[in-house]
C-alpha cells in the first residue's frame, strides 16, 4: 500500500480555495453582476490570470512531454507547431498574438470547427483584423438574459452515453451488465445507454425548474444523436455517410471497401459508427453554446468487464465500486498528428476551458463522494487508462483525459462516471424499478452543478 502524501493533499486543498475564489468572480462576472478585472484583461498575461499557474496548465494538458514540443510562448503570444521539428526551426503555423486572445476566447465559443479551421490557416503567423471578429459575434448568441430563477439564461448541455434501447442493441455495443445468480436459469440485466439517459432526463428536469436551458444530445432510449436507430441509420444514411467520409479522407478506399463490403453490423457500427455519432453529439453541443457540458457515463470494473461469458454475455458482480470524473486535457505525443487535433490543443491554451472544467469536475468527484458515498478511484490505479492516458489533477476523483468529448466539445466539460455497474449493491439499486439509485446519481450531479454556479438552492 502507498503512504499518502499529506502535503499533497493540503497543497490541493490550498488549490482547490484559490480556484473558488476565481470561480465566484467569473461566474459572477458571467452574469454581469461585476465587470471584469482588469487582471483579465492583462495583455501580457492572458491565459495565466484565470487562476492557473503556466507550470500547472502545461502539466495538465500534457500526459507525454512531447507535448510541449508543438507550442511555445513568447513576448508577443502563442506559437503552435506542426511538428516538434517545427519548433526547432521556429517556423510556427499559426501565431496567436496576446490581444487577440479575447478574440479567441469567443471564437472558440461561437464558431464550429471547420470555421476554426479555416480561420487557423488563413492566419498563419498574420495579425487578424480585430475589427472585423468584433462584428462576427453581434449575434450575441452567448449573451444570457437575466431572470429571477437561480439558473435563469444558463445553457447546459447533458450528453447520456452510447444509445440503449433492447438488450440486443446494448451487447452490440458492448455496454450492459447481466448477471446470473443460478448459472443462466434466470438473468438480471440492464443496459447503461439506459440508465445514462433516464438519469440525464430527471436531471434535465431538475435544472429547468430552476430556470436553466437544457439540451439533451438523445432524448429515447436506442435513439442516437443522428435522432434514429443504428437499423434506421444502416438502412438510411450508411451509404451515403461512407461516400462522404472516403471523400472527405477520414477513411481510405481499403476500409471503404471493408465497410461496405464486408463488414457485419457489428463492425461497422465499432469502426464507423460510433466515431461519426461523436462527432455529430459534439457538433449538437458546441452549436448550443453552453455555458457548461456534462457528459453522463456508468462505470463497469474493468477487470471484471473482461471476465464476461462470450455465449450467453453473462458477468459476475464484484466488490469494487469507485468513482472519477474525467476533463479536458492530457494530450499524447501521437495525437497531434492532424491540424484539428492541435486547435484543440490551442483552445486550452487560450481559453478558461481547462480552470472551468476542473472547478465543475472536482465538485462533481466531490459529489459522488458525498452524495452517493462511492469513494473516489485511487491516482495511484494500476487501471490502465488511469496510468496510462490520465493526468491526475490533485482534486480527488479528477483526471484530465483526452477523450474524444473532451477534445471536441468547446466548453467546461465534466465527464463523470459515479459508479460500478457490476459492483453488488449497485447493481441490485440499478435494478431496482423505483430508480432510486439513478435518481441519486442525478442528485449528486445536480449538486455538482449547483456549487459550481454558487447559487442557494432551497
Ligand atoms: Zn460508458
């Protein structure tokens, strides 16, 4: 067992009080209540002012210290890299200057990602004409109206994971629990698309009454965020979905091949499917706008979701139960490759996504401590996507993650997975047809979010 290191945990706790102070006045700030600081506005300090040092920022957002080989600050602003060999050159793609920070802060809020793509080569190392990024937001779509409710003009957007529907569709996509007590002469089994969308919808309910717009990505059970079915979809849209993604080269002509030729339903739901139905989730999220996402996972043991029976899909309950919270963050040195991949990269540096992000996700982790009573998972895990692909933030449960919904969706994200599904109790909870637990889980969001806005609830 490790010896933990109470100096740490008094360093976080230190950490965790700054950034509530900075919450409370951006928030506030948010809701024009106060005008910004004039530390915010410090040109020659914009990122770092929003309660982060740079040490603390660049370690979150790299897992692999190559990371660090695609940027560089100077006296005039922020370069960003094709490549490490790039750097060495200093020949920079594309150079954000500090005044045009403010600029960027909203681009990344109103624009979607082909606008700042577009934006992001035309400029190159350039100055952009401020002037004219000052008229492209009078549309003011991320102004909030002002009202009485707590939440009143807070937009927030719940994404429920994967797609649920029958338990067919749940062990396509290989995301349900079934436990047998008698060696497969009776079943018990539930699927997490489910769940995840039942529990975003009482939340959703919750939220509105206190005067927040909601946006659910799905709102049905087995409905995708294409708003159909994987069958509807297959029968309607696979065809031409290939033909545009072989053209637009996200695929080549031997996987087009594959896909249309070979594959089982299966398949191409795993190797097409699913990366496309992201993508249009985090294209539902950013055109909302939101002022916060939350992105609504249920946990399984990992070594246990591993021992299920290939036949009859069958699992044994375990003991294990914990929870955490992913963020954005915790880049790979391989996942720069694409010029995509490294605006997300500029976004955390540039915008308050990252403060923003871990300020909801550790009262969120806090939560699924106090709320649900499951303990926060270990940072010293030997899991493997803890070890390998997670940063630990310092706040119990957090971790950055480069996962695809935390690198595309431009906004504070947390990522929560409050539980063990297979774990014995709660999957007797879970079954449980007065969705107490669910209804728990929902709660302890809700409070999340609640302490994040800072707002009395009664
Ligand atoms: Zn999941």
């Amino acid at each position: 067992m490790k010896v933990i290191d109470t100096t740490k945990y008094f360093l976080a706790g230190l950490f965790i009080t700054v950034l509530f102070y900075f919450s409370i006045n951006s928030q506030l700030e948010k809701i024009g209540a106060i005008a910004p600081s004039s530390e915010q506005s410090d040109k020659s300090n914009p990122t770092f002012s929003a309660g982060i040092s740079e040490a603390e920022l660049t370690r979150l957002i790299a897992k692999s210290p190559e990371v660090h080989e695609y940027y560089s600050f100077d006296n005039e602003g922020l370069n960003i890299y094709a490549s490490p060999e790039d750097k060495t050159l200093n020949k920079a793609e594309c150079k954000i200057y500090y005044e045009e920070f403010a600029v960027f802060n909203r681009l990344f809020k109103a624009a979607d990602i082909e606008t700042l793509k577009a934006i992001y080569s035309q400029k190159d190392t350039s100055r952009i004409d401020l002037e004219h990024y000052n008229g492209y937001f009078s549309e003011n779509d991320y102004q909030h109206v002002d009202g009485s409710l707590p939440l009143s003009g807070i937009k927030i957007a719940l994404d429920p994971g994967h797609i649920g529907g029958d338990m067919e569709m749940a062990i396509l996509e290989g995301k349900y629990v079934r436990i047998s007590k008698d060696k497969g002469k009776t079943v018990s089994e539930f699927n997490e698309g489910n769940i995840a969308l039942e529990t975003a919808q009482i939340l959703a309910k919750k939220l509105i009454a206190l005067g927040a717009k909601v946006m659910l990505t799905r709102d049905k059970k087995g409905v995708s965020a294409f708003n159909s079915t994987y069958d509807e979809w297959l029968q309607n849209d696979f065809e031409t979905a290939l033909k545009t993604e072989l053209e637009a080269d996200n695929i080549d002509q031997k996987q087009y091949t594959f896909l249309k030729t070979k594959a089982d339903k299966k398949e191409i739901f795993h190797d097409f499917f699913k990366g496309l139905e992201i993508k249009e989730r985090a294209r539902k999220i950013n055109s909302f706008h939101p002022d916060l996402c939350l992105i609504m996972h249920y946990n399984v043991d990992e070594e246990n979701y591993w021992q299920r029976d290939r036949v009859q899909n069958l699992m044994t309950s375990t003991e294990q139960n914990y929870s955490m919270v992913f963020m954005p963050g915790a880049f790979l040195s391989n996942e720069l490759g694409e010029v995509e991949e490294r605006i997300q990269l500029l976004r955390l540096l540039v915008t308050n996504d990252v403060v923003e992000s871990m300020k909801l996700s550790s009262f969120v982790a806090e939560e699924f401590t106090n709320t649900l009573k499951v303990p926060a998972i270990s940072p010293y895990s030997e899991m493997g996507y803890i070890k390998r692909v997670s940063v630990f933030t310092g706040n119990p449960g957090v971790f950055a993650r480069n996962l695809a919904l935390t690198r595309m969706i431009h906004a504070p994200v947390c990522y929560g997975e409050p539980l063990c599904q297979d774990n014995d109790k709660e999957f007797q909870q879970l079954l449980d047809s007065n969705k107490s637990r669910v209804k728990d889980v929902a709660d302890a969001y809700f409070n999340g979010i609640i302490k994040y806005f800072k707002r009395q609830v009664q």
